[in-house]
C-alpha cells in the first residue's frame, strides 16, 4: 500500500500562536473585576463584548434606553458594594448613557461605562455614530479614555476600575474602537490582570491623631450629634458606624443612602429633629456627605458648635463652611478606629437629657404631621400614600423613590429598616432612576422585595423599561403618586406666575398606569380611596409580578420642602 507523504517524511509542525480578541480581552477584564452581569443596549460597535461574555459566563441584560442600563450599573454598584457596568455603542448610544454617568458621579457611585467607537483605521473620517465621546465624559468621570490597542484592552478596563476608587468613589469611561475589539492578538501579548491584585486594599484611617483628637472631642462634648452620610454605606462602613453610636452614645440623623443604617425605634435612631438638634448641639459630626444644596451649604449649622467633617474625598473636607477638624480616609475605618480611641473614657448617663430633649423633638413633629398622615381625604393625600407604603415595607424591602413632590413627601415618612435598603438618584436629583434602579435591585438582590414609588412624571422618562421586568421576571411593588402633572415643579410657577401662567409645561395626562402594566404582562390595580391602599400593595406583592398601582393624589397638596423650595435655596 502506498504511502503518503505525511507518512513517510515528518515535517516541522509550525504551530500557530493562540490568540484572543478585543472583545473577549474585555469580559475577561470584567470577569478579574467580579463582574457578573453587563447592562446593554445592542449596536454593531459592541457586539465582541457580548461574545466574549458569553465565554466568561457574564449575563447580558439588555434594555430598551442606554441612560436605563447606565442607572441600572450605578444601581447595582450601590445595592452589591462591587462596581457596576454597562456597554452602549457609539454615539447615540453613548450620549444616552450620559446622564446615568453623571448620576453616579454626583452620588460617588463606582461604575464603567464602556462605548464603542468607530475604527482607529477611520479614525475623525466621518464614520457611523462617531463623536468625541472622551471629551464629552471627563468632566463627569473620575477616568475618560480610549483603547488604542487590542492588547491594551483587558489592562485598560482594569485601570478603569481602579481609577473609581481614587479617592471618593465615581465613574469611569472607556471608549473602545470597533476594530480594537474584533482584532485579535497573540494570547501572551495581552496582559489581562489578576483578580485581586491590581490595586489597594487599604482602608485608610488618615492621621492617627486627628483620630486621637477627635475621640477626645467626643467625650468631652455635652450635647453631640453625628450625620452618617452616603458614603458610610458606599464604603460598608455601616457596622462600624452602628458600633460607634451605641459605644459613643451619640444622637444619629442619617441621609442618603446612610438612610436604614439604624433601623426606626433605635434609641440611637434620629430623624425628624435635625434642625432641632444641629441648633443646640454643641459637637457636629458629618460623616461622608458633603455641604451641599442638602445640607444648606453648611450655612445652617451654627457657628456656636464644634464642626468636624469625615470624608473619602479630600476636596470635600471643609469646603463651602468652615470646620473644627476634618479627617480624610474610609468613614467606616475612622469610626473604627474613634471608636477604640474612646471606648471606657465615656460617662452615658451624662447625656440621658439631651437624648430626652431630642427625642421630645421628635415625638412632636411626629404628633404634629400625623392627622395629615392618617387622613382619610378623597383625593388621596399624598402623606397617606406614604404612610401606608411605609407600613408595608418589612426589613428586607429595598426601597427606592423616584419623583418631585411625591418622593419629598415620602422621605419624611418612609423609612428603610435595614443598611442599604433606601435608595434615591443622590444630589443630582435625576428624574428617570427608579425602573433602572428597580432592575439592578432586584436582578443583584433576589431574595429582597424592591418597593419603588414614582411620581407620574419621573416614572415617564424611563418607563418602558418595566417591560424589561417582565421579560426577566424581577417582581417588584410600584406605586405611582398620580397627579397628573409635574407638581414639585408646577408649584413654584404658580406661586410666582399665578394659577393662570402657572400651568405652563407641567401638566400631564389621565394617564392610567396600572392598564400600562398589564399591557406589558404586569401586575396593576387603580387606587382612588385610601383605605384601598394596604390591600392593592399586599394583592401587588401577592402576584409575583412586576406591578404598578396607580393611586391618585391630591394635586394640590403640596411638601413643606417644594412650598419653601428648598432645594434652591
Ligand atoms: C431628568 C430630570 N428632568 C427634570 C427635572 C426637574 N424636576 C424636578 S421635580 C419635577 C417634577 C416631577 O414630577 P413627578 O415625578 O410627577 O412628581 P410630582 O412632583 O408631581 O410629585 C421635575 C420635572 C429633574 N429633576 N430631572
């Protein structure tokens, strides 16, 4: 029998060099990161990402608007502590996501948004969807960058997340090229970081004796009170600040996403006397939030009192209002390490009547607010709405607010039971981020119930996406405060403008949001008596469906907060 010539003459097998592409260098990236699950709009410019996800196990959760999967990643990074990630494609698809990005970076939300781009090799040639998408992103990113090339992509997305930790936590950007993610490079040309081991681990406690300074401050002070601002959940220093209240024995407001870090009922737990308290205290501690719009721009505290600022950020500590003592590092390790420094130098039965005085504060604005909260007016008093949610929640309901008037009414009355529970877009103030925040909740945090309340006008904006819900079959419990209008707005018209010109650009239709969520497979009832409320909530739970119950409200009942605008001032 003939041979072959293979047979007979062994030749030198030159062996081809493994090599991986731009997008799967990228999910390996995301992968190293903890990255489990990519929120996405689709687009030519991308879709090596997907392949390369499907590689590494990473689910792709597609959405119906870029700014959705860009609230969804901020969303996810605050409900799971690791940074959260979404991938549009060029142009559109990123000038979409830009207000998601900026979200986060008002809120100190770690997140990677990475965009496509047009290839290097037509690189300002007028190809499909290009823009300077990097220049747009720096101002509101912590990092903004392009990948130049193929074998640079795994190391770059790595650099993108480290760079969200630097300092205060925020966003990052990466701008890919289409053909950096389909070329594909020799394996060993491409660095791909090893899960934890690109950057720091430290949880900076700053200069041990400003620790030491402000542990004396503490216990020497007669009438002290504490701020636990976003960050101490940002940070998961939530233990760490609940040690330090009880061990200190010190009065706690709490706001942002701090909101829950002591569950209503704790001796600790303050809430409605921060005024009150600011005015007569004669020790201030911020903890993680900085003076801003919220916080009056720290013009309100009085100069009477010892201001101390803890913060992640460097640039925040002392800025807009003068302080006493300011510490730069992890809130959660500082508290800590206060902590220790003061722990048996305290004497806590000296503060037994400034407690009292507080909480005797608190029990009458409690007293005073509650007829309004309890009413039974038909329309529906917003207060009640609020009311019966906050009755609703248990201490594994998350809970997120999404609106103008409706949301101001509900953050003095609903109150999360357990760390991390409360979320709210932060001091942008975005409209549009609770069906996104709905879905990062609940697809991160399975085993908890999501409860969202959106005014009619918020739940607009990025509404459609509670189809999303329905496909990937996350339940959750949605409440609209239906007044048919823009009423945080709408008031400040008519005060200024009269009822007459008032009612320009803020009015809305009779929109029936509960035939809208059945329309897309949801759960939806219509609430008009107040009484009604408890029931539909329990029958919207009950479904294990997403769902909307759409109350109506009483339009022209308005917050304390929009009738002072506040939030101008
Ligand atoms: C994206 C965005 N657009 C506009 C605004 C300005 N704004 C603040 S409150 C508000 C009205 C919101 O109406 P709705 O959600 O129905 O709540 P309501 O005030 O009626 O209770 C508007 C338009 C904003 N904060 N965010």
């Amino acid at each position: 029998m003939a041979q072959t010539v293979s047979e007979t003459q062994p030749t030198a097998v030159v062996k081809e060099p493994e090599t991986i592409s731009g997008g799967h260098l990228v999910a390996k990236a995301l992968k190293a990161e903890g990255i489990d699950v990519i929120f996405t709009l689709c687009g030519g410019h991308i879709i090596d990402i997907y392949d390369g996800c499907v590689d590494e196990g990473i689910a792709v959760v597609d959405v119906r608007h870029e700014q959705v999967a860009a609230h969804a990643a901020d969303g996810y990074a605050r409900v799971t502590g690791r940074p959260g990630c979404a991938v549009v494609t060029a142009g559109p698809g990123t000038t979409d996501a830009v207000t998601g990005v900026a979200n986060a970076f008002r809120a100190e939300s770690p997140m990677l948004l990475i965009g496509g781009q047009g290839a290097l090799n037509q690189h300002k040639m007028g190809s499909l969807q290009d823009l300077p998408h990097v220049d747009m992103m720096t101002p509101i990113t912590k990092f903004a960058a392009t990948v130049p090339h193929t074998a640079r992509a795994a190391d770059m997305v790595s650099m993108a997340f480290r760079e969200c930790y630097n300092g205060a936590p925020g966003p990052s950007f990466l701008e890919i090229p289409r053909d950096i993610l389909d070329n594909s490079v020799p394996v060993e040309s491409a660095t791909v970081p090893e899960a934890g081991h690109y950057r720091a681990s430290t949880k900076s406690i700053g200069d041990p004796a400003s620790v030491e300074a402000l542990a004396d401050l503490l216990v020497r002070a007669e009438k002290p009170v504490v701020l636990l601002g976003s960050q101490v959940w940002t940070s998961r220093g939530s233990d760490a600040a609940i040690d330090f209240v009880r061990t200190l024995d010190i009065p706690a407001f709490m706001n942002g996403s701090a909101r829950g870090t002591l569950p209503p009922g704790d001796p600790h737990h303050f809430h409605l006397s921060r005024r009150y308290g600011f005015n007569n205290a004669d020790l201030i501690l911020i903890v993680g939030t900085p003076f801003d719009f919220r916080m009056g721009y720290g013009r309100r505290l009085p100069k009477s009192a010892t201001v101390v600022q803890i913060d992640l950020d460097y640039r925040t500590v002392g800025k807009n209002r003068d302080i006493d003592l300011g510490l730069v590092g992890d809130p959660g390790a500082i508290l800590a390490a206060v902590t220790q420094a003061a722990s048996g130098r305290l004497h806590k039965t000296d503060r037994k009547a400034w407690f009292a005085e507080l909480r005797a504060e608190e029990d009458a604005a409690y007293q005073k607010r509650l007829p309004r909260q309890l009413s039974d007016a038909n329309p529906i008093h917003p207060l009640r709405l609020a009311h019966e949610i906050n009755e609703f929640l248990t201490e594994d309901s998350i809970y997120i607010g999404d609106g103008g008037d409706i949301v101001t009414f509900s953050g003095g009355v609903v109150q999360p039971k357990s760390p991390g529970h409360w979320m709210d877009p932060g001091p942008l103030g975005t409209l549009g981020v609770g069906i996104p925040f709905v879905l990062a909740a609940k697809y991160a945090r399975p085993d908890k119930e999501v409860v969202a309340l959106f005014g009619d006008g918020a739940f607009s904006l990025t509404g459609w996406d509670f189809e999303t819900l329905v496909r990937y079959k996350l339940p959750f419990v949605g409440v609209v405060g239906n007044n048919s209008s823009m009423n945080q707005i709408r008031y400040g018209q008519e005060a200024k403008y009269g009822k007459d010109r008032g009612r320009i650009g803020n009015t809305l239709g009779d929109v029936k949001y509960d035939e809208f969520a059945r329309m897309l497979g949801g759960y939806g009832e219509e609430v008009r008596d107040p009484k009604d409320i408890g029931p539909a909530l329990l029958r919207a739970r009950e479904s294990g469906l997403p769902s909307l119950i759409n109350v109506w409200v009483d339009p022209d009942a308005y917050a304390p907060g929009t009738m002072n605008q506040t939030m101008y001032k």
